[in-house]
C-alpha cells in the first residue's frame, strides 16, 4: 500500500484510489464467477428454474446484484483509500491532491468492467473451477502475447484496456477499450445467456 511504501508509490490521491482498485479487483471477480456457477456445480439449479421458470430473469438479477456487490467494493475501497491518505497525512508526508471526478469515474469503471469479466466467465462456461482458472488463466496469456504483439497489447489485453479506463486515460484510446471490452464482456456474456437460456437442466 502506498502508505506503507511511500518510495515505492507516487505519493497522490490518484495513486493511492487506483492500488485500492487493484486490490479490491483480485478477489471480486471469483466472487462474481461464483454467483453464476454455484447452482450449476453444485446441482440446484433445477430448483432455481422450476421456482422461477424465466431465466433471464434469474440471470437479470444474478446481473444486478453482481452491479451491487462491484459497487460496493469500490465504496469500500474508497474508504480504505481515505484512511490510508488520513495517515499519511498524519505523518506529514506531502499529497498532491489531484483526484478529480474523471479519475474516480474510471476508478469505479474499472472495478464494474473487472466485476463483468468475471460474470462474462461464469455465466458462459457455468462451471467454478473452470471459469475461474479462466479467468486468471485467459488475461495472463493475453497480457504475455502483448509482449510480442502491440495489436494484441493495445486491444485485447486488460491489463492494458482496462487500465486506460482506471487511469481516465481515454485519449485515443475509445476504439481499443471499445473492442477489449466487447471481447471479455460483451461478447461471452451474450453467449452464456444463450446457452443458458438453451440448456438442458434435466
């Protein structure tokens, strides 16, 4: 944490709201799979589609609570972010206060996209152990052939794309976050409400 580190992290608002995104986005992601996934790994969702026959509705509301919970980790993460600035600036270390509304925008972007990605995964493959070895797996290789390939850096790899929003760097950037976010949301959650929507639960 930047507090802790002050040689390591510049010492600015910014800086220290975007360690609190990644921080608050290593774990939200499972957590959203697992919404997606617990009824089919462990059997019950037969229950679910007999309570509530309309799936997408199901999946409407596994969707907003998803929402819920990403928005609630980045409130969280705000308020670890205040507290860690409170003690620095206790200490007397010098903050450049330099977080505007764009920067808390694309801070609270940046948490919902990773929230997404991860229910991309978990309505698609609708297996737990699966989809999240997936999505740890999938944006690493990405992110290695990125070394290779500026195509594949510049629109396909989150750790790129998705830091451009966190960074509320959008300058030229609009095409490539577009495509990046089409791939590992749009286009695999689309596929997972069709195959769940065509799935056999018998």
């Amino acid at each position: 944490m930047p507090v802790l580190a002050p040689t390591t992290f510049d010492q600015t608002f910014a800086s220290y709201l975007r360690v609190a995104a990644l921080a608050v986005t290593i774990l939200l992601p499972v957590v959203a799979i697992l919404m997606f996934t617990g009824e089919w790994s462990q059997r019950s969702v037969m229950t679910t589609f007999t309570q509530e026959p309309r799936r997408i509705r199901v999946l409407n509301a596994k969707l907003a609570a998803s929402m819920v919970l990403g928005g609630g980790a980045a409130v969280f993460g705000g308020v670890v972010t205040a507290a860690g600035l409170g003690l620095a600036a206790a200490s007397g270390r010098p903050l450049e206060a330099n977080l505007t509304v764009g920067a808390t925008t694309g801070y609270l972007l940046f948490v919902l996209l990773n929230v997404l990605a991860g229910v991309a995964f978990g309505a698609l493959l609708q297996s737990s152990a699966t989809a999240i070895a997936a999505s740890f797996a999938f944006p690493a290789a990405f992110a290695l052939l990125g070394t290779a390939s500026t195509l594949v850096a510049d629109w396909i790899d989150m750790s790129t794309t998705f830091n451009w929003v966190l960074e509320n760097n959008w300058g030229g950037h609009v095409p490539q976050i577009s495509v990046s976010v089409l791939f590992w949301v749009a286009v695999p959650l689309a596929a997972g409400v069709v195959r769940t929507i065509r799935r056999d639960v018998g």
